[in-house]
C-alpha cells in the first residue's frame, strides 16, 4: 500500500500481534497477519480501526475463494454494502457482455460474478467449448474495473454460490423474461430482487464464432 499517515500503525501491528498470540496463532503466522495489518493502516488518513473486511480485500485480488464466500459476503453486508450477483461463461468476451456487466454494477456497490469453470461449460456447452480457459477468462474479467470479485463455480448452475453469498441482486439478461432463473425463489425469501437487464440485439458468442467461421 502507499503511505499516507503512520499514526497509529505501531499500535495496529502490536494488536493484531496479540490477537494472533490470543487466538493461538503460531508467532510466525501472528507476525504476518500483523504485518498486513499494519500496511493496510499506513494507507489510511488518521487513526483507524482495521475491520475483517479490511483484512479480506488487503491484497486486491478480484478472485474469491469459495470457502470464505459466506463469511466475506456478510461482512459486506454488515458494512452496509448492496450486494449484486450475476453469472455466465463469458467464453468469448464481447459488448452484449460488457452491456450487462456495467448494467449490474448500476444496481448496487459491490458486483460479484460467478464464472463458470472449463468443465462446466463443457457440459452445458459441448466439448469444443470453451474458446477461452479459465485462467484467460479470470485474467480478462478481473480487468474490468466494474466487476469487483469473481468466483468460479464447477457445478452446471450457480445456486449453490448464490446460496453462499445471498445477493441483494440477482442480474440476468432480458432472454431469460420468459424463463425460470436460478436462484429466483432463494433470493425472494430474504426479499431480494431478480433485475433483467435489456441486450444489445445481435450480440452474442454464439454468433461472433459463427462470424469467425465463415472467414
């Protein structure tokens, strides 16, 4: 992190080296978690308590792991974040996408998106699929400054990540006004809202690898 303001950050680092000690943590793992502690501290103005929401995003990365989903989504929550869920291949990133993305960004403060894995779309998409791999699609997606996480799911639908993280918002495209959208009446029960967001006509993966075909 860049420095702004140190007051306070010996304290921060001596608290989180006690917390660590208290938990029974290993001194070497309390140090480390200290350390961090204190990074995040020098890269705020003034005095500043240091929250778990802190600690969880410290290192910038976009991709969550799925075991803390649960526990990262309620601390969000908890800090009065409205949090926005949407899911796809995104095999082959185009604007129809783009669309979408910005659209569900719109709905609330946090957007987080579930990428399906290799083998997922090879089930639901055939074994010519995907054009893209999953490290590919998670480099190019996490570049995006108006996806904020993203989380990989092996599973043909995304309920059980849905279910972890309880989205404010579940975001889907206007082709789906007539379907059943996973995780509809989960999300209704905690009175949570499903928003289809219009598409941007023609634009599609499936036509833009037709289009590269009969080059």
């Amino acid at each position: 992190n860049e420095v702004y303001d140190v007051t306070g950050a010996g304290d921060t680092v001596l608290s989180f080296l006690a917390l660590g000690y208290l938990a029974g943590i290993d001194i070497k793992d309390s140090c480390v978690l200290a350390n961090k502690a204190g990074s995040i501290k020098v890269g705020k103005f003034g005095t500043y308590a240091i929250n778990l929401l802190d600690m969880f995003t410290a290192n910038n990365n976009k991709i969550l792991n799925r075991d803390i989903l649960y526990n990262f989504c309620d601390l969000l929550k908890q800090s009065g974040k409205k949090v926005v869920f949407t899911n796809g291949c995104f095999d082959v990133v185009h604007s129809g996408h783009i669309h979408i993305l910005k659209e569900a960004k719109k709905q609330g403060d946090v957007l987080i998106l579930g990428l399906n894995s290799d083998s997922s779309i090879k089930r639901l998409k055939g074994e010519s699929r995907p054009i893209f791999k999953e490290e590919e699609r998670l480099e190019l997606l996490s570049s995006f400054e108006f996806i904020d996480y993203i989380v990989v799911f092996d599973e043909d639908t995304p309920l059980e990540v849905i279910k972890l993280i309880r989205p404010d918002v579940l975001v889907k495209g206007a082709d789906y006004k007539d379907k059943y959208v996973v995780g509809t009446n989960e999300i209704k029960e905690y009175g949570g809202e499903l928003v289809l967001v219009d598409l941007i006509e023609g634009r599609s993966t499936t036509n833009v690898i037709e289009k590269l075909k009969g080059e």
